[in-house]
C-alpha cells in the first residue's frame, strides 16, 4: 500500500512524529486503513518519507498506546482498534458502506442486464485471449479514432446489418453512446445551441447536452413545425422505435424529416439504439443510409454482446468528419484497445451475425411470454406495448396509489417506474434481457399480488 496520504512538512512547528501520527490516525478513523491492515515496518517507511527511525517509532508507539495499531512478534505493525471511540466512528465509515450494498434480486424486468444464458462468453473471452497473446498490438496507444481492425468491420457490419453508408474514416469508436456524444457535442457548434429530442427520450443523451451547454427542447414524436418554429438545427431521434407506440418511423415520416434537414442545412444525430435486434418485424434501414450527408449514426454492442463491454460507434458526415480530423490528435481513445481489436476479429469471423440470429429468437420468446403473462394478470386493467430494440415492455395501469418499485423490490423484483403526463395512470418499465424465460410468469405473479392486494 503507498502511504502518500502521510503529508509532512519539515517547516511545521509541529514535531515531525506528531505529523506522522496524525496522518496514520485519521486514516484509521474514517476507515481507510481497515482493521487487520499491515503497516510498513520503522525502517520502510522512514524510507520513504526520508525521516528519522527513531521518529517514525515515536509515532509508533504513540498509535500503540492509544490503540489504534499493536505490534506482533516477527510479523510487524497492525491495525488493531481497541479504542472504543475507534470502534464507534469506524462503526459510522462501515454502516455508510452498507447502505450502499444493493438489495437482492431475484427476477430482474430492469433494463441493466442480460440473461447470463444468451451471453455468448465463452467466444468472447477466446477473442480477448488471442489479443492478449499479440503483445506488440497491446503494449502501445490505440488510435484516437478508433482501432482501424475495427472501424474497417463495423463498415462492412454496419452496411449488411443496417444499410449504413461509410468507409472506416467516417467511423470514430468510443466508451459507450455518452462518451461519444461528448465528443460530437465539440463538433455542432455551428449548427447553434439547441438541440431537440422526444420527450422522455434518452435521459443520459440529453444530460450530455446539457453538460455541454446546449438548450433541450422536447418534441411529441417528429414535429417538424416545433424545429422550423425554434429555428432548431440538431434533432436527435431514434427512427427505429417510438417512445410511445414502440414502431420504427415510418417511410414517409424519414422523407420529410431529411427533408427538414437538407433545406434547413440541419443535422440528424440517428441514435440506432439495438436497430438490428428487430424480431416480430424486418428491421428498417437507418435513416444514415438515406442521406450520409446530413445523419450522424450511433450504434452500441450493449445488448448484442456484454452490457460491460463499452464500445460504441458513431459514424460521421463529411461536414464533421473535417471538423474532427482538424483536432483529431487531441483527443485520446475512450474505449480498451482490447476490446476493440477482439470485437473486430469476433465480427469478422462471423460470431456476431450467429449471436444476432441467436438473439433474435431467445428475446422473441421472452418478449412473448411476457405479453402474455402480463394481459393474464391484469386483463383490461392495462395497456401492454412491445418495445422491441429496447427489449422491454411498458405497462400502463389505473395508479392505485401503490408504490409498486419499492414493494417489488422488498420481494426481490426489479422494476422501474415511468414518469407520464397522466396522473391517473402508473407506467411501468419492464425489461425481458435479463431475466431467464422460466422466472416471467412468476415475477409477473408477484407484480400482480403487489397492485391488486396492497
């Protein structure tokens, strides 16, 4: 352990051993040096802080006195806390760190994860593997834009899946959607400081403008009249699932809105979210591949592959592209080189397509059988909608007045609430990733117990 948090100044009028006692001390008080933890031997440590022995033994021995270290035979100085008011405000540090402890949850309908059973892992990690043994690509930076291994993939991926109309330059990798949008955020400038989205979109999209100084402003769906209105020139959308109906836009809807956009001189940023894991339906192309000119395409790997493995892709027009290449060398790579150059030797051999395919089925079921449990359990009371990129179900009853999240969670079911413009109306947030097809019904059954009995 590095003991850089023991801060002597030579010039104090404060003994030096004084120094190095209190220092220890207050780490042992709030806990960041636990019970049990090994201190540096005298002769280490007067090492290291270029003092005296005789005045870190001082300091010793005075935390020994008081008891908060004892020293072992041949072994060295502990934590030991025998001081009762040790004791009571360590007890404080550990009742803070335990109210942090998540509870248990035994049927998850959130949307943080995936069924372990349709996680392709064991591919996965013979991918990383391989990268691993290839020391010359793992021992340098990776390119700011993105691994070419991988953005050269995603082109061809992104085309055959999704219609999407780039070369590798156009392709810039990066930590997940947010990181992404930070970046583009530092590209639209000159497209001016509003920028529109549905109402109860993307909540870390929009919390990224805002960080960055743009003005949100909330349409109803693609309300062209609200942009030319607020002379609005950014519009973010996802065209392959609407908030409310959960259906892609339709084709007529894509015209007008590039449309709005090539007059107007405006930017679409397409957040693709999941477009190609489609099942009742033949996915729509994105809109990019209608006009690259005029569409930003964000695409993401979190439900196709591993919800911890944080890459993403935006795919930039030329106009930004410009704007990028002119402080590319800036920036640094956001997302594992790792990762990355697994991810396009895991695409180019073709697991990917096999994982969507294997997807599509396993997700078509669950989706299914939610459907279905949820219309048994509470008949007309509710509306059942399919949203099918999100892999999640919105389930809108009468309010009751029952808080269904926290009586869920006591019985160890996830569940999240939504926020709706009806007040006589308690929406419900239920993914189907990730929880095995067999737990459904049973956490529909409690679900239902928690509303129609409380």
């Amino acid at each position: 352990m590095q003991y850089d948090f023991v801060n002597i100044n030579k010039k104090s009028a404060v003994p030096l051993y004084q120094q190095v006692y209190q220092c220890i001390r207050k780490a042992v008080e709030s806990g960041h040096l636990p019970n049990g933890s090994k201190l540096p031997s005298i002769r280490k440590l007067s090492e290291d802080l270029a003092l005296s022995r005789t005045t870190v033994e001082s300091a010793y021995q005075q935390l020994c006195v008081e008891g908060f270290i004892a020293s072992k035979p041949q072994s060295g100085y502990y934590v030991h806390i025998d001081s009762p008011l040790v004791v009571k405000r360590n007890s404080i540090v550990n009742t803070s760190v335990v109210s942090g402890i998540k509870p248990k949850i035994r049927y998850d309908l959130s949307s943080d994860s995936i069924d372990s059973e349709s996680a392709d892992i064991r591919r996965w990690r013979s991918h990383i593997r391989d990268v691993l043994n290839k020391h010359s690509a793992i021992i340098s930076y990776g390119e700011a834009q993105g691994e070419m291994a991988l953005r050269q993939a995603l082109s061809v991926y992104s085309y055959a899946l999704r219609a999407v109309s780039c070369s590798a330059k156009h392709i810039l990798i990066g930590a997940g959607t947010q990181a992404l949008l930070y970046v583009l955020c530092g590209l639209i400038r000159s497209f001016g400081n509003t920028i529109a989205m549905e109402k109860g979109g993307f909540s870390k999209a929009e919390q990224v403008f805002t960080d960055s100084g743009f003005q949100v402003v909330y349409t109803d769906g693609l309300d062209i009249h609200t942009l030319e209105k607020n002379h609005i020139r950014i519009f973010f959308v996802n065209p392959s699932e609407n908030l409310t109906t959960g259906q892609p836009m339709k084709m007529n809807q894509r015209y007008e809105l590039l449309r709005w956009a090539e007059q107007t001189g405006s930017i679409i940023i397409e957040d693709d979210y999941n477009g190609e894991l489609r099942y009742t339906s033949h996915p729509l192309p994105a809109l990019q591949g209608m006009n690259s000119e005029r569409v930003v395409y964000m695409g993401s790997f979190s439900k196709l592959l591993l919800p911890s493995v944080r890459i993403g892709y935006m795919v930039l027009p030329e106009i930004l592209l410009n704007v990028y290449s002119r402080k590319a060398d800036r920036y640094h790579q956001t997302a594992s080189k790792i990762e990355q150059l697994a991810l396009a030797s895991y695409i180019n051999a073709g697991h990917l397509d096999r994982q969507l395919r294997r997807l599509r089925k396993i997700y078509a079921e669950k989706s299914r059988i939610l459907m279905e449990s949820l219309k048994n359990a509470f008949g007309r009371e509710a509306s059942v909608i399919l949203h099918e990129n999100s892999l999640c179900i919105t389930l809108t009853l009468p309010d009751n007045g029952t808080d269904m999240v926290r009586s869920a969670l006591d019985r160890e079911v996830k569940i999240t609430h939504i926020s709706g413009d009806n007040p006589n109306q308690y929406i419900l947030r239920l993914g189907f990733a990730g929880i095995p097809a067999n737990d459904i019904e049973s956490a529909v059954a409690i679900l239902r117990q928690i509303y129609f009995c409380s």
